[in-house]
C-alpha cells in the first residue's frame, strides 16, 4: 500500500489505510476562508510522504460520567492527530450527542494560536464524516478562547456562572440546534387560613416599592427545583411561614418581561402550617394576614386582571368545586432521576363519565375543507360540563 500516491488516512484501531480527500488536506494545509469572513492561513505541510499528508486516527474508548443539560450517549472519544513532517496538529476530543453532532468540553489550557489550528482541522474532520452541530464549552477560566472561537463562525448560545456555551452548525441547511432557553418560572402563593385572611407582603424594590400595594408572595423557581417546592421555599423566605403545597390553580404565559425572555407564572395553593409571621428584611417591607375582601377591596386590584384572576380562582377552590392540579412522581425510560407531572387527580379517579356528557364530547370534526367546525354532538346549554 506504501506504493499509492495519493494521500492516504490511517486508522491505528484496525490499521486500515483509505485515501484522504484533496478538500480535506487543502482546507487544513492550504488557505481558507472562514464563516465570519477572515483570510487565515492554515497549517502547511513541507512534506510530500503521502503517509505524512494523512491523519493517524487514535479511538479510545470513553464511558460518559458527566452531568449536562445536553443529552449525550456514551460513545467513544476520538483524539486525532493530523501529522505532517514539521509539525502535528491535535483533533479536539469530542463526544457524539444524540442529534448528529459533537460536544467540546475544554478541561486543559491551550495557547489560542494551536487552539485554532486545531479546532479548523477539527472541524474539517467531522464536516467530513457529515457531523452537523458544534457544541463548544469553555469554562471561564478558558475566557481566551472566546474571541478565536468567534473569529472561526462559532456563535454564542448561553452562559452560566462558571462556563459559556458557544454553538457551530456545519452542513450549509438550515441551522436545526435548540435555541438557548426561552422562559423564566415564577410562582405566586395563595395563602388562607381559617379566619378567610391571606397572607400578603409589600416589597422593598421592584414595581411595587413604596407603593403600598398588598400582594402575593412571589418568587423565582431556581434551576432543579420543582414549582412545589419552589413555591414553599419563597412564602418561606418572605413571611417565615411553614406551608403544604396543595395545588396549581392556573398558570400565565407573557412574553419579553426579562430580557426579552417569556416568562411562566404559575398560581399555586398552599396550606399554612405555622401562623406567626418573621419577614424576610432583606426585601419584604412588610408582611401580614389580611382579610380576603380587604385584599381585593385594593385599588390596584381592580386595574389589574392577574390579581383578580387569582383571588378569584383560589376562592373557586376554597368555597366551591374548582380542581386545579396536583403533582404526582413519575418515573421515566432514559434516566433514574424522578420527576413530576401535574394533573387533575379529582377527575382522573371520578368512577365514571356524566350521564349529562355526551358520548362523542370534545371530537373534532372537520368539514369537506378540512376546517374544523362545530359537531354535531357536542353539548348545548342543556348539557352540563363536568
């Protein structure tokens, strides 16, 4: 095989040697152009051994332990080297997700100059083997290799206290990665004991400093924690009160309230354990029980809608036969972790269906257009919803 001329791929696992594309060998050794529109000059070899124009390929076999928010399958990390006579540039170790594409995850420093040289080479590498995403992790202490990343077309995806992730999509498609995260969960806590008081505070910053208003407690559900627990931990921290978590009562969707992000708003009722009440002196001016019809009896409730819609729904579950939804552990196929989903337990254990319920209730039916129109069976004023 030493007779070929032609460049030649080695692979050391089964010592089998293939030709090695001219696009390849150009697009690593020759001048190219980059996504962000910069001439650089790529490593140039002195040899002409068609054995030292090609790539020695080195497979080890990796079990992922890592924890990410990505899901990747445990699979084998290439670590190649692409050898020329005067000089080898390494392959980036990466590990295949689950959609096609590659993670980078830099845990040893490298100089910025051999960082590019071998993130290019790389990328030729797995542009070849018809990789699609980049994925590219960069602890902060790595924050020399953002700039040269950026100049090679990588884009920003999203950042953490501790690392920043940057994104590359290789095939000319169109660009099919998730987009970073999108909405911001928040909970809001409906509190009543028996006297018909609920528990309400008055901020010291934000929208509602100084203003007198009473409201909710409110809060932000933090990274890993589940709307029930997050929803106990801020009355908590706001009022010192000690609560169960019964149920969601509704949930509002709104858009671009925090740095253009959308934002999930879930109303949960809660039962108060404990009654004496210690703020939080960090951010609660105030904090106490106040009666239901002085709450909603506020000016700034009536102008606005949220306010009413949750006095209104969590009176609908005290007095009347409102069922909202309650969290119940599931586990799942891929992972051990548990999680929950939150259903309407009430109506799923109910024996059987109304008499009063129509059987064909809730079909859609579609006319000769295809638009949906109204069926023919489903219920008038007559007929009474569960």
């Amino acid at each position: 095989m030493l007779r070929l001329r032609a460049p030649m791929m080695c692979f050391d696992v089964n010592s089998i040697w293939i030709p090695a594309s001219g696009s390849l060998l150009s697009s690593v050794f020759g001048t190219h152009r980059n996504r962000a529109g910069s001439r650089s000059q790529s490593l140039r070899s002195s040899s002409r051994s068609p054995v030292s124009n090609g790539f020695r390929l080195r497979a080890a076999h990796h079990v992922n332990d890592r924890s990410s928010s990505y899901s990747v399958s445990p699979s084998s990390v290439v670590k190649a080297s692409l050898k020329g006579q005067a000089e080898t540039v390494e392959l980036l170790s990466a590990e295949d997700d689950d959609h096609g594409g590659v993670i980078i995850e830099m845990k040893a420093p490298v100089d910025a100059g051999a960082f590019v040289s071998s993130l290019r080479a790389s990328l030729e590498n797995w542009r070849q083997q018809g990789k699609r995403g980049v994925w590219l992790k960069l602890p902060i202490e790595f924050a020399n290799l953002v700039q040269p990343a950026v100049e090679e077309g990588f884009t920003y995806h999203h950042a953490e206290p501790n690392y920043l992730m940057l994104v590359y999509w290789i095939p000319d498609t169109k660009n099919t990665l998730p987009v970073n995260a999108t909405h911001r969960v928040g909970v809001g806590a409906f509190v009543m004991n028996d006297l018909r008081e609920v528990l309400a505070v008055q901020e010291k910053s934000g929208k509602f400093r100084g203003s007198g208003v009473w409201k909710f407690p409110t809060g932000v559900v933090d990274q890993g924690e589940d709307l029930f627990a997050g929803a106990v931990r801020e009355v908590k921290e706001e009022t010192g009160i000690d609560t169960e978590f019964i149920e969601i009562l509704a949930f509002r969707q709104s858009h671009k309230s925090f740095f253009e992000k959308s934002d999930l708003f879930f109303i949960c009722l809660l039962r108060p354990l404990t009654f004496d009440i210690r703020k939080q002196e960090s951010e609660i001016a105030a904090a106490k029980w106040v009666p239901i019809e002085e709450f909603a009896a506020q000016p700034f409730v009536h102008k606005h809608e949220l306010l009413k819609y949750i006095i209104d729904v969590g009176l609908a579950k005290i007095d009347k036969d409102y069922a909202g939804f309650s969290p119940v552990q599931i586990s799942s196929f891929f992972s051990d972790r548990k999680s929950y989903i939150y259903l309407n337990s009430k109506e799923m254990n109910q024996s059987s269906r109304p008499e009063t319920w129509p059987e064909c209730y809730g079909r859609l039916y579609l006319s000769k257009t295809g638009k949906p129109r109204k069926s023919p069976c489903m219920p008038t004023n007559n007929h009474k919803q569960p």
